[in-house]
C-alpha cells in the first residue's frame, strides 16, 4: 500500500508539472494580450497585467478582416464535417458490417494512402485545382474532404466492431428493416460517441490548418483565420506590437476551446467501446 501512495503521488506529480508545461504558454498569451505595448518586455515579467486593458482586442478586430476570417474557417469546417463525416460513417459501416469481393485489399489500400506524405501530392493537386480554376476559394479546401477521410473510417471501423454486435443487425433483417434504415437507425447512433470526438478533432485540424489555406487563398478577403494571423504577424513585429498578435491568437482559439470544452466527454465515451448486452 504504502509503494502504491508512493507511485501516485509521483504520477501526480509528473501529471501537473505537464500540465503547468502547456497551459503556461497559453496563459502567457492571454496575459500578453492585455497588456500595454510598452509593458511587454518589462522585467521582472508579469503574469497579472497592470495595467490591464482590452483595447488591443477592439483594434485588431478593426483594423483586420477577423470576421471575413472567421466566415471563411466555418464554412470550410461546417462543410467538410457535415458531408465527410456521414460519408466516413457510411465507409465504415460497409467495412465493419458488409462481405463484398476484395474488402480486406481496398481496405488495406486505404490505409495504405495514410502513409503518403502531403508534400508528395501537394503540387499534382496545386496543378489540378489551378487547371479547375479552383485556385484562390474555397473549393480546394472543401471538395477534398466530402469524401471522407481514412483516419475516421479506420476509427469508426474499429469502434463498430466492438460497440455494434451482428446479431443486433440480423435482427433488425428479420424485421424487415432495409440497410439504409439499419444504418440510419441502429449504426448511427450507436456511433454517435464515436463521431462526436472525430467531429471535435476535425473540427481544430481543420480550424487550425495554415499550409492548405496559405497555398490556395491568395485575396486577404478570402483567407482563413490562421492566415490572416500570420499575416499580421508579418505586419505587427516590425513594429514589436505583440499584444495585438496575441489578441488575434486568442480570438482565433475561442471556438477550439468551446468545441472541445463542450465534446470532451465524447471522447472518453468514443473509447470505452462497449458492446449491448442481454
């Protein structure tokens, strides 16, 4: 008992000195963001701003299409996540739950897609979209991700072979349900846990995602939220205007911070994959 107290109190111990790790960055910022300019690089630094002031948040919002930013993230994300997630849902199901002829080799080619780095297809898909006449929207950014993506058919493939027993589906067959209603009303929302985390992680990949928007969007008007920061990165540090820089940060992670506040538990649920019993 007493080595067991020992072991905890040293998991503990490691547990919060990681977490003091990533959270101060984050606070650091949001301390810098409400300071004065001219009280950045004080010293000894100050945690607490004194004092504090949320005028940088009223200017960067003005002087930059934040908003245009935002409107351009969300449609990319709302998108992608409504259409390429029922669309992996629908992928998975058929491979956890349907025998058809060579299921285990189109599947493992899939997989295999996972082991192609981005920089290798970037430039064939740059020619692509430019000759699509796609280059500069937001189409580049949304058309790819309609058709699902590997990561979460794997996922939810693995989920529904342990959450979804077949017996409950040849049930459902005896009653007469067609495999569009069995999936609809069975498989999704016993994948509702499942998607809900995918949904959450999709959600800040693609929210924060800056090399696809930074290759394809070229008007400042049509940029995501992560380029136009680095945008005004560029414009601010000359200038050593951190606190504007760190206010736009702290805007463009509001909605990631809201996402997963609110769909955390999903992903313990997602998890602990669990069967129906009885």
């Amino acid at each position: 008992m007493k080595q067991k107290k020992i072991a905890n109190v040293w998991a503990f111990l490691i547990l919060l000195a990681g977490t003091v790790f990533m959270i101060a960055p984050f606070l650091w910022t949001l301390s810098t963001s409400l300071k004065e300019q001219r009280n950045v690089f004080e010293i000894p630094p100050k945690w607490i701003p004194n004092p504090a002031t949320f005028a940088n948040y009223n200017e960067v919002w003005e002087q930059s299409p934040l908003l245009n930013g935002f409107l351009n993230s969300l449609i990319i994300v709302v998108t992608v996540l409504t259409i390429g997630l029922f669309v992996s849902a629908m992928s998975s199901y058929a491979f956890s739950k349907f025998e058809f002829p060579l299921k285990g080799v189109l599947f493992m080619g899939l997989l295999g897609t996972m082991m192609i780095p981005y920089s290798v297809v970037m430039i064939p898909q740059y020619i692509g979209f430019s000759r699509l006449d796609w280059v500069d929207t937001l189409l580049p950014l949304i058309v790819p991700g309609l058709f699902g993506n590997i990561v979460v058919v794997f996922f939810l493939r693995q989920y529904l072979a342990g959450a979804l027993p077949n017996d409950l589906i040849e049930a459902a067959k005896i009653d007469g349900c067609s495999f569009p209603r069995i999936f609809w009303s069975i498989a999704l929302p016993v994948m509702k846990p499942a998607l809900a985390a995918q949904a959450a992680l999709g959600f800040m990949g693609i929210w924060n995602d800056f090399l696809g928007p930074l290759i394809y969007l070229h008007t400042p008007e049509k940029q995501t939220i992560q380029v136009l920061i680095a945008s005004m990165q560029a414009m601010y540090v000359s200038q050593s205007n951190f606190p504007l820089i760190m206010a736009a940060a702290v805007i463009a992670m509001i909605p990631v911070i809201l996402v997963f506040f609110f769909c955390q538990r999903y992903f313990i649920e997602s998890l602990a994959i669990s069967g129906i019993k009885g």
